[in-house]
C-alpha cells in the first residue's frame, strides 16, 4: 500500500524516511520527488508498506509526529487526479491551474485570478 508523506524538511533522506515508516512493517519503497530544474526535493515523499495492515499502522504512528523540526502529514495516498501519471503530461509551460483552460480565451475574456 502507498502512503503519502507531505510537509517534509528538504533535507529529510530516503534512507531516514525508510528507518521511520519500518518501526511499523516492512517498507518496499521509498521516493522523494525532486523538482525538474533545481533538483531539490519537493517537500512530500512516497512510501509503499508490504501490507495495508502496516501502513494504517504507519500513518496511525507518524501522522502528526514532528520529524526535522516539522510535522509531518502521513495519509493514504491517492491516484492523481486528470489522469495519466506525472511524467506523461505533454502540455508545455504554465496552464493557469487545474482542468481551468489554462488561462486561454474562454468567452472572449481571460480568466484572472
């Protein structure tokens, strides 16, 4: 099962991350998306638990907890929503936001914000 882990410090690891969630089972994976141009990690991370009953534990223990000065949101994590996965999106640039038509004409009048 996977759990979201968001608010994170930019300079929690991989490897903390994995000794935290494994007090509460057996951890298969742990991943910290970094941003495209700077390469430093996005503050949310994505932990996947061998079995749904360790990851409720998980995110019953740690939901809250402070880790590097900051508390932690630790949920289940959900599918994107729009569809697709993140390194599929072929839309160029900014796009005013989700689903809004990014900022195009609509109606002769751009949207602001």
């Amino acid at each position: 099962m996977k759990i979201y882990v968001g608010n994170l410090s930019f300079d929690v690891t991989e490897d903390e991350l994995s000794a935290e969630f494994s007090n509460y089972g057996n951890v298969e994976s742990v991943a910290i998306p970094s941003d495209r141009i700077s390469g430093r990690p996005r503050g949310f991370a994505f932990v996947e638990m061998a079995s749904k009953a360790e990851a409720e534990a998980a995110i019953a223990g740690l939901n809250g907890k402070s880790l590097r000065d900051r508390t932690i949101v630790v949920n289940e994590s959900r599918p994107r929503e729009g569809g697709g996965s993140y390194g599929n999106r072929r839309s160029g640039g900014y796009s005013g936001g989700y689903g809004s038509g990014g900022g195009r004409s609509e109606g002769g009048r751009q949207r602001r914000y």
